[in-house]
C-alpha cells in the first residue's frame, strides 16, 4: 500500500486474507480483542433462544457462576427437571425468542405489566402459562396452580436481574404472535400445539423490525438500570434457522431476513450503551460452513461448533478453559448430550400432525 493509504498498517484481524482466508474454522477466532475481560467468578445470567442453552451449559467450565434461581425440587432427577424446564436457564422462563418477549419478561417482573390473557387451555382440561407454554407441555392441574407458579417464577426473575454480574442474552427471533387487546408477546403461535385457541380477533403476526428490536433492548436497558446499575450485557444472535416462517417468503429467505435484523440490531444496542457487548456466535457458526457446523436437518448446531463458539467465548471475555475433572471426581453430564429444551419442537410435531405427515 503507498504510504499515507488509512488502510496501511491495520491489525490481522481487520484483514480477510490474514486472520479468515485459507484457515480452518478452528483456527478463526472473530472477536473483538479489545473487549473487557469477565472475572473468573462472576454471576453470569443467560436467557434467549434454544441456542442460548448451548452457552448456559459450559459457562461453569469457563470458571463463571451460572446463576439458577429456580433449580427445581431435588428430588426430582436432573434430567426430568430440565424437561420441565428447570435449570435450563437462570431461572424458569424457557425460551425468549424475541426483544420484545423479554422487556415484557422483566416488565411482568417488576409489576409493570400484567398480559389480560393469563392462561391457556389444552385438551383434558389442564392449563399451560400462554408466556411459558413449553415448560410444563403436560399441563397445570388448574388455573389457580399455574398463577401460582407463575408468581413464583417472577420472584426468582427479580432475584436473576437483580443478582446477576453478566447478562448474556441469545436473540433468536424476528417473527412472533402478540395479542391485539394489549401487545402482549408470546413464545409460540397460540394453538400451534403448545395450547390456547388461536383467534384472528384476538391474535395478530409480527415481524420485528431493527428499531423494535432496538426499542425492545433500550427498553430493556432501562429497566434493568434501576435494580442492577452495573449489569453487563452480552448479546448473541442465534444461529439456528427458523423452523417455519408465516411471512410470505421462503423459510431461507425469511431465515437470513430475520437474522441480518438482528444482527443489525445489535450493533445499534452496542453503539447506544456502554455496558454492551456483542459476541458473535452467529458469525462463527455459519462460517464453518453447513456440513460442519450443522447436523443433517440444517437446524441442529454440531458439539464440535459448540466448542469452538465457546473457545471464542473465553478469548473473547479472558476466559481460560478449566482443567479436565481429576481422576476420581464425578463427571457431569457431557454438554452435547444434553437434551435442548425447545418449545419448536412441539410446534414442529403439531405441524406434522396438521400435514399428516409420518
């Protein structure tokens, strides 16, 4: 380059040809070296899409404190907790999928919101939180149970947002269903196999775009300043594909529209807040390109790019990777066998059923 040229002398990162070009994904690390590192210790709170869990399950292997405020009934054995959704998250909200289901998430918390349309009904008489409709797909026994225990989940919500050092939010999302009557979101279509009826009357599509979901975080922002002013927020976009799309593009369209809003999205949060950061999970997934990174069905995020997004994770925040347990000390369960808790599942096999597909 001839001198004076702005682009003489910029960094290996800034440059495809040095730090992406010829490589294996294993040896692409496209994080921002300039990012504050996280203590080791640290209360780390995780919410977001079904990806989110991937970066929840070895955040304690990366020497952090993953904060569970709603563990569940020990007697009840680990995995079936996790079924119904206890100890997947920092507290019993299952998947928040959208911005916009999360400011209302803490709004609810704090008593700012309360959604007219307080349950759902399925078949044999039971009832699901319409909020959090994969996390109990049985069923509550009665109205008065699943108020309950909603209020309950709220409480520990408080404690999270409250407690937390780290907030490391996974935006999965663009499109979702939310109630005409009041603007309340929801995480899945009602009547798309998770309970409730859906009515036109009642229920209305969206698909976010990047000021709402800009206007969603600063809301977020906001809220969480008043009870926790130190927090630190990391964003993440999920790379995991929609499962379906009720826009009138094809579902690969609408996946990369949905995606590049939220990516977009959180550049803006970045610019607007100081105590933001972005970790991009999204990019290091679909770098590695569709064979390696996913399983056959093009959704399914493989162990191998798991590990190498959270060994980005720990160059990024300063992180060194634990140690293997010492011979002797009880191994816990290995993160890529663990069971993703996502209510698309559900939808997915009501759809079927709809299709009358085998």
């Amino acid at each position: 380059m001839q001198a004076g040229n702005p682009y003489r002398g910029l960094p290996d990162r800034a440059v495809w040809r040095q730090c992406v070009g010829g490589r294996s994904i294993e040896t692409i690390f496209p994080v921002d070296d300039r990012t504050r590192a996280i203590e080791r210790g640290a209360r780390v709170a995780t919410a977001g899409s079904c990806f989110a869990q991937r970066i929840a399950a070895n955040l304690v292997r990366l020497g952090l404190e993953h904060l569970d405020h709603e563990p569940g009934p020990s007697f009840v054995p680990h995995e079936e907790r996790r079924g119904l959704g206890y100890g997947v998250y920092s507290a019993r909200y299952g998947n928040v999928y959208t911005a916009a289901q999360l400011v209302q998430l803490v709004e609810r918390a704090f008593g700012i919101f309360e959604p007219r349309e307080p349950v759902w009904t399925k078949t044999g008489g039971l009832f699901v939180d319409p909020f959090r409709p994969g996390i109990h797909v049985s069923g509550f026994v009665s109205v008065a149970e699943c108020l309950e225990d909603r209020r309950q989940h709220l409480a520990a919500v408080r404690t999270v947002l409250e407690a937390a050092d780290v907030f490391v939010f996974t935006l999965g999302l663009t499109e979702a269903w939310r109630s005409r009557e009041d603007g309340a979101v929801f995480p899945a279509c009602p009547g798309s196999g998770l309970g409730g009826v859906f009515d036109a009357a009642r229920h209305e599509f969206v698909d976010f775009t990047v000021r709402d979901v800009v206007a969603s975080m600063d809301r977020f922002l906001e809220l969480v300043r008043t009870r926790r002013p130190g927090l630190r927020v990391i964003l993440t976009v999920s790379p995991v594909p929609l499962i379906a799309t009720f826009t009138d593009r094809h579902v690969l369209t609408a996946t990369t529209g949905s995606k590049a809003v939220l990516r977009v999205a959180c550049d803006e949060i970045r610019r607007r807040h100081a105590n933001v950061d972005y970790f991009p999970a999204y990019e290091i997934v679909t770098a590695g390109g569709p064979e390696w990174a996913f399983a056959p069905d093009r959704r399914t995020v493989e162990p191998r790019a798991v590990a190498h997004v959270m060994d980005c994770f720990a160059a990024q925040f300063g992180l060194a990777v634990l140690p293997p347990l010492e011979a002797g000390a009880p191994a816990p369960t290995p993160v890529s066998a663990r069971r993703i808790v996502c209510d698309e599942d559900e939808v997915l096999a009501a759809m079927v059923l709809d299709r009358g597909e085998s």
